[in-house]
C-alpha cells in the first residue's frame, strides 16, 4: 500500500507540474501574441507604446552622438598637434557639419517635448528624423577617424615605406627600356597616328622616376629630423606618382595587344558596313539621304581597308563605326517595312489559300440554298470575293497589304456564312409558321423558283459550283 501511494502521489506531482507549465506557456502566449481587432488599428500605426519606443531611442541616440561629437572635437586637437593642420582640414569641415546636422537634431527634440502627444504621426516623423540624423553623422565621424588610424599607421612604418618605394622605383625605371623597345616593334607594323597616344610615355614615366627618386630622399631627411608627418606626406606623393608611372608602362605593354584587337573589330565593321550599302541600294534605292550616305559609307569602306594594313586600326574603326550608325539609322524604317513585309509573305500564302477556300464553300452552300439565303448573305460573299482577290493581286509587290486585305476578306466570309445558315434555318421553319397560308404563299413561290431552276438546268449544276472570284455563277442570284 505505502508502494502505490508512494506511486500514486509522484505521478499527481508530475501531472500537476504538466498543468503549471501548460498554463504558464499559455499565458506567456497571449501576452506575446498580437491580436488582430478590425475595430483596433494595426501595430505600428497608432500605438503609443510604439510611438514611446521611437522617442526613448531617439533621445538614447541623440545622447550619445553628442557625446561623440565631443570625442571627435578632442581627437581633432590631437591630430592637427601630430599630423598639422593641412592633414586635417577635411576632419575639420566633416565635424563643423556634424555640429549643425545635431543641433538640428535637438531642435528636433525640443518639438517633441511641445508637440502634443495626440498628434503621433508628426512625433514619429521626427523621432526618425533624429535618428537618421545621428546615424549619418556617426558615419561620417567614424570614416574620417579610421583616416587618422591609418595616418597613425603610416606614421610607424615610415621607414619601411620609404625603403620599399625606393625599390618599386628602381624596378620602373628598368622597365623604361623595354617600353621603348615595345613601341619600336609596333611601329614596323602600325602608322605613327596609331602609336601617337603612348609614344611619350616612356619618357614621362623617367620624369616620374627622378621626381620619385627625390620625394624618397626628402621623406628619408624628415624622418631623420623626427618629422613623421613630413615623411608621411613624401610617402603618399611617391606613391601616387608611382602608381602612375606604372600604369603609362602598362598602356604601353597593352598597346600590341588593343592595336589587334581593333584590327580584328575593323575587319568585322568593314564587312557590316557593306552590307549596310548592299542593304541601302535594295530597300532605298530613290532615298537622296540614304544614297549619301551609302557613298560615304563607301569611301569610309575603302580608307579602313588600306588602314587594316600599316595603318591606324583605331581611328578606321571609329571611322567605321560613325558611318555604319548614321547609315543604320536612316535605314531603320526601311528595315522594319522589310521584315513586316516578309513575316507577311510568310503568312500570305497560306491565309489566302485557306480564305479562298472558305469562299468557294459559302458560294456553293448559297447554291444549294439559293432559294432560302437573302441578299446580305450574298453581298457579304461578294465583297469577300473581291478583296481576295485584291490580295492576290498585291501579294507579289506588296504583302504587307494582301495580308491585310485577306483578313478583310476572312471577315466578310464568316459574316456571309453566318447569315445565310441564318436565312436557311428561318426558311426550314417557314412553313409550319406558315400551315394555313394559301398556294400563294411566298414559301411555295420560292420552292417552286428552285424546282423550276433545276429542271431548267437538267440536274447538270455540277458546273455551278466552280466559282472564281468574280461572282456566284449562274445561280448566285
């Protein structure tokens, strides 16, 4: 017995904390969950909890980028004592903005304290404006406070610098020659116009070299007179100007392989440009603008070919394209009527066959009804008729309008069908509408006319049925 109350009680234990848990979970839910009520607004429209957070960040924010301003003013002290005042100017432009950008901000601030609470759209607005605010200026204090890290930086591997850049411009003063060589194998195979943009390149590059090799010696003697800053400035001027010493050697390294690859575009332009004038003298042959165009395009045809060999790739190339875009576009219009009339052609043949046929059967199905169809039918198919036939006519000069004038006759047909399967269908049910009409009735005159017809044609109206486009034969009335 002590065994099972024993049992008995741990498991009402367990049950019980199952139960606490379950509630507490539940009621942690409801408080975490939001609640959607038609007649309540949305959160983050209307909420002053809201409304409360973005203030209370607005001010945390406001607080502390002051505070940062305060860190930035005595950082700049201490670096125009270390760096002078020319090596911080922009810090000093970057924090007289931030100063006016905050007190814009606390401006801002100074309206939420008179704003009246109802009004939360407007303390919204500016609680954002203050935050956005203070994270541009953190930004831009930070960027230029990362410059005076790496300034710092240079300052303690000035030596280093100055060493290495000593050797960078060794290595491109050796490169001079190479240069020179470079230009004096292309020039066997380009005109001088081609090379003219880097033929002087080796030279300005030794300019640069000796300049260097100078701005070296004098960032050497400030760091020996205890001058990092000096030495700094004397590393970033050797720096810049070796970086561009090197990228006049390597324009001369590339000039083979650009003067090639134009060459190789030039054969490419020559034969687009030719066809441009094949293209000009089919489809405008009578335009006076096209036509000038199209000499032009010839002459400039010509000077790149004698250019591909010996000449200047580049300048024939820019020469071929100009033409070839001035040619292009006043030939556009005339382009575009071209493929519009080829994707018609394309549809002409079989649209016209099919409408023909569509004719041939709405005339014999008259024929058998002629008796019952009315004269809207037949003017339908009449018109029918001669627009097909127009098309026909126009479809080896003009296929853009055949194509339209089959879709006029594809229109006229079906109308022509619809109404006399219409007529027909009304004349089936004539004569019971009409049961006590005398024998003068107009069904009995109609039926008699085609009984009449046919005995008068012997049964033979096989040929009837072979119509062209000119009407509905014998019987088509």
């Amino acid at each position: 017995m002590n065994i099972g109350a024993s049992a008995f009680q741990r498991a009402l234990v367990v049950v019980v904390v199952v139960v606490v848990v379950v509630l507490a979970w539940s009621i942690i839910r409801r408080r975490t969950t939001v609640r959607v009520n038609p007649r309540k607004p949305l959160p983050g429209t209307s909420e002053p909890g809201i409304t409360a957070g973005l203030v209370a960040r607005a001010s945390a924010a406001l607080v502390t980028i002051d505070e940062a301003i305060t860190t930035a003013g005595e950082e700049l002290g201490f670096a125009q004592a270390q760096f002078g005042l020319e090596a911080t100017t922009a810090f000093e432009a970057s924090l007289t903005a931030a100063n006016a950008s905050v007190r814009r901000a606390f401006a801002l601030r100074q309206q939420l304290d008179d704003t009246s609470p109802e009004n939360e759209l407007r303390v919204r607005a500016s609680a954002i404006e203050i935050l956005q605010i203070c994270a541009e200026v953190r930004s831009e204090l930070e960027a230029r406070s990362h410059e005076f890290d790496e300034m710092r930086d240079l300052q303690a591997r000035a030596s280093a610098l100055l060493d290495d850049l000593r050797r960078q411009v060794v290595d491109a003063g050796g490169q001079v020659q190479a240069a020179r060589l470079t230009l004096s194998g292309l020039a066997a195979s380009y005109a001088p116009a081609a090379l003219a943009s880097v033929a002087g390149y080796p030279e300005q590059v030794e300019q640069l070299v000796e300049g260097i090799g100078a701005t070296v010696n004098a960032g050497r003697t400030a760091l020996d007179a205890g001058d990092r800053a000096a030495a700094v400035a004397a590393v970033r001027s050797g720096q810049a100007a070796l970086a561009h010493a090197m990228g006049l050697l390597d324009a001369v390294s590339q000039a083979g392989e650009h003067l090639a690859t134009a060459r190789s575009r030039l054969t490419t332009g020559i034969a687009s440009l030719n066809q441009d004038v094949v293209d000009a003298s089919v489809l405008a042959p009578v335009d006076v603008q096209v036509q000038v165009l199209a000499a032009s395009a010839k002459a400039t045809v010509e000077d790149a070919q004698r250019a591909s060999v010996g000449g200047d790739p580049l300048a024939a190339l820019r020469a071929v394209t100009r033409a070839q875009s001035e040619l292009a576009a006043q030939l556009a219009p005339y382009r575009e009527q071209a493929a519009r009339a080829t994707a018609a052609r394309r549809q002409l043949s079989d649209s016209l066959g099919h409408v023909t046929a569509q004719i041939g059967g709405v005339a014999e199905y008259i024929d058998a009804q002629r008796g019952a169809v009315g004269p809207e039918a037949r003017t339908r198919l009449t018109e029918a008729t001669r627009h097909a036939q127009r098309a026909e006519d126009l479809a080896g000069t003009d296929p853009v309008a055949a194509l339209s004038e089959v879709r006029q006759a594809e229109r006229l047909v079906g109308s022509a069908q619809s109404l006399a399967q219409q007529d027909a269908a009304g004349f089936d049910r004539l004569p019971r509408d009409r049961a006590g009409a005398g024998p003068g009735a107009a069904g009995g005159v109609v039926l008699g006319g085609i009984l009449v017809d046919q005995l008068l044609r012997g049964h033979g109206h096989g040929h009837g049925h072979g119509r062209g486009f000119g009407g509905f034969g014998s019987g088509g009335c």
